[in-house]
C-alpha cells in the first residue's frame, strides 16, 4: 500500500537529518525501486543538498511486467486497478484471481500502469519521453547487474539507454557480470565502484 510520491518527504527527511549531524558530503543510494526513488527525489528538489545520486540495478517494473505476461493478465489487473481508484477505493487489495501479487489498486498502476510517474526509465516504451530522469542534473553512477533476473533485455541494452537518455551532469555506469539483481557475491565490487564515484566528487 505504499505511495510511492511519498518518498520525496522521506528522502527529504533523511537529507535533512544527516545535514543537521553536521555531514557535509551527502549521497544517495538506491537499489531496485531505490533507484525510482532518488531520481524521483532529485527531479521534484531539483538534487539540492547532495553530491550525487547511487543506482544500483535500477529496472522498469513495468518492462518485467510486461515480459512476464504471458496471458494478457496485467491489462485486465489494469481496468480493475483504474476501477477501484475512480470508486474511491485505491487502498483495496486487487483479488488475487486478477493479479497474484499483494498489491492495493494505486500501488498496482504506480508499478505497472505505462504513464505512471514511477515508470521513468522508459526504455520499454521507446516513443516515451523519459521527462523525469532527463530532468535529473545530479552527477549518478549507475550500476547494473548482468545477471539481472528482472531484465527484461540484455544488460548492456539498458545501459544503452540510460546513456542516451540521461543530462545529468556527470554520468557513469557500469555492469558487473554474472551477478543477479541483489549484486550477491559481488558486494565487494559494488563498494569499490561506488567508493570511486563517491572520490570523484568531494
């Protein structure tokens, strides 16, 4: 039942607490729906406040969805979804005959509807614009798993996008081969990929 808008209050909160600490070098890191997140944070503060922005394995939930749907089950989940919204009822649970995930009809078309705020790396739609990331001029480092079992194409094909598509002002990207989307066993990578972007900038 989670909103996802609501993250920008959050990740506000959390900016804000580390600044009153006294932290004057502040990065965000986000993994999965992380990644949505920050980015999603950066676009609506405009990156105030921190010197650049983590990705790791950042994925379209909507692309895997659309992968997986082998019998026409999210576009009917979809009207369900849009149903209960315009009743009144976005907090209901969608009827697991309809969609078996535990998921409430807003968190449904945030995830998995085409036009949602939370589906903005594109690269499933190729005629969309990706406003929201395009908007984002916080240095990112984004690191992809090769592996990634949420794929819905080859690693590099995202990465492809994700370098034509971003106008941050410093963009760097990396894949670590062979690891799924939790980067397990390659932990040690990932912390030194990030170690050096973090150097790079403060």
């Amino acid at each position: 039942m989670e909103v996802f808008t609501d993250c920008v209050d959050d990740i506000q909160g959390a900016v804000n607490f580390a600044r009153r600490q006294g932290a004057k070098n502040i990065f965000l890191v986000g993994h999965s729906t992380g990644c949505q997140k920050s980015v999603y944070w950066a676009h609506k503060k405009k990156g105030r406040g921190v010197r650049g922005i983590i990705l790791l394995a950042p994925l379209s939930d909507y692309s895997v969805a659309l992968r997986d749907d082998k019998a026409g089950k999210l576009a009917r989940a979809r009207r369900v979804a849009r149903a209960l919204v315009r009743r009144g009822k976005k907090h209901e649970l969608l009827p697991q005959s309809i969609w078996p995930h535990i998921d409430d009809a807003q968190r449904f078309l945030s995830l998995y509807a085409p036009e949602s705020v939370e589906e903005m790396f594109t690269y499933a739609q190729p005629k969309k614009t990706p406003r929201i990331f395009r908007s984002v001029r916080v240095p990112m480092l984004a690191i992809f798993a090769g592996a990634d079992e949420f794929g819905d194409r080859p690693a590099k094909e995202i990465v492809q996008w994700f370098e034509r598509n971003n106008r941050s002002r410093a963009f760097k990207n990396g894949v670590i081969p062979n690891v799924q989307h939790g980067f397990r066993g390659a932990e040690l990578r990932v912390v030194q990929e990030v170690r050096k972007f973090i150097k790079g900038r403060v």
